[in-house]
C-alpha cells in the first residue's frame, strides 16, 4: 500500500487522469463480465476485463500519442480516435467465436457477443475521459439483461404462434377424424399432412399446422393430448 502511495504522489496529473480512466475501464469491465460468468456464459470476468482495460489503454495512447506529435511539430496531424476505432472492428473477431449454430437452425450466443463489444465500447469511452458516458451505458447494460427474461415471458404469453410443426403418435386409425374435427373447430389451417404406419399398428402424423387464436405452445400441447387416441405429441415452432 505504501509503494502504490508513493507511486501516486509521484504522478503528475496526466499519469493520475491516466489511472483513473484505466482503472474505470477495469470496474465496468468486471461489472459486464461478472453477470455473464453467473450465467455460466463462456465469456466471463476475465475475458471483459482484458477487453475493457486493453481498449482502454488504446484509447488513451491513441489520444496521448496525437497530442505528443502534434506539439513535437506542426507539420504532424494525426487522428487522436484513429487507434481506438480500430478497436470494434479487431474485436469483432472475439464476438464471432462465441456464436454458435446449433443443429436445429438456432442462433445461440448473440448476446455474449454483444457483450464482448459493449466491454470494448465501455473501455475506448473510459479512456477517452467519458466517465458518465461509460457508467450509464453498464448500467443501461444491466438493466436490459436483467429485465430480457420477464420481456421475453410476457410476449410468450400474448404472442400467437403461428406456423408449427406438430408430429403426433396415434394407437387407433379412428383417431384421425377425432383430430381434423378439433382442429378444424378451432379454426386452425394444416399443410403439408404426411400419414404413416409404424410399429405395433401405432400410426404417426406429421403437418405444419397454421395457428389463429391466440395459444401458447403448452396450451397446444395441451389441446393435443386430450384428442382421442393420441399417445404422442411432438411440437416444434
């Protein structure tokens, strides 16, 4: 403690602004990356702090470096944000490793990645001095994964499901009609109906079944399995 004193009464107020600015970038960082890694997520405290600090430090060298040349010799201009812009584009690299396509056509990772980038966003506006530009958009960044959740229940209840896949298992041929009479009450178009037997003259049902009133996915299961003679429901949406 005594060594970081010394060292700090030695700065001058360059190096000290310098600090405060890397030393926010490490806060927020860990921040960002503390709420991933409580998700278990592969992107975690570390990996935001090297981003927010290392961003950061470009930042303030990009800017600092400017300003040395600039009063080294008029005849030197240089952009003191050119290094730092770099910075989203070389970190996209980071954020493109952690999205995965998985076999059933979906898209997982999206928002680690968007985390990776927000970490270098957060350190190029500690490093630039923007200190309350970085504080609000961390904790705008909490906010929207803390509230995403109960956002994404709410539209599940209210949203109609449209198009779904629906296979189903029946014990009994009479079954069939028992299930065109329901869904047709219901108002719901089918397409694309495929029937066919399989073992223990059980009969296996697949179609594409256009959703009108406003259900949700356990709703429709529900619907499904009460339909005389079905043993089996497999829905996909």
């Amino acid at each position: 403690m005594d060594i970081i004193l010394q060292l700090l009464n030695g700065m001058g107020p360059l190096h000290l602004a310098t600090v405060c600015k890397i030393t926010a970038a490490f806060v927020l960082g860990g921040i960002i990356g503390l709420e991933r890694e409580s998700k278990g997520k592969p992107v975690g405290v570390k990996t935001c702090v090297i981003i927010a600090v290392a961003s950061s430090v470009l930042t303030v060298v990009s800017i600092q470096s400017a300003e040395y040349y600039a009063g080294i010799s008029d005849n030197i201009r240089s952009d003191p944000i050119r290094l730092a812009a770099q910075i989203i584009s070389g970190v996209g690299f980071l954020g493109a490793g952690v999205i995965l396509h998985r076999r059933d056509d979906a898209i997982s990772g999206l928002t680690t990645a968007a985390i990776v980038w927000a970490s270098a966003g957060v350190g190029i506006a500690c490093g630039a001095s923007f200190y309350l530009h970085a504080l609000l958009a961390t904790a705008l960044f909490m906010l929207v994964i803390k509230l995403s959740p109960h956002i994404a229940l709410l539209q599940a209840r209210r949203q109609q499901l449209g198009r779904v896949k629906v296979r189903l298992i029946l014990d009994e041929k009479e079954g069939l009609s028992s299930l065109m009479n329901r869904l047709h009450e219901r108002k719901n178009l089918i397409d694309a109906m495929t029937i066919r037997d399989i073992k223990k003259n059980k009969i296996e049902v697949n179609f594409k079944l256009t959703v009108k009133n406003r259900t949700t996915l356990y709703e429709l299961y529900s619907m499904l399995r009460t339909i005389d003679h079905v043993c089996s429901v497999a829905l996909e949406h």
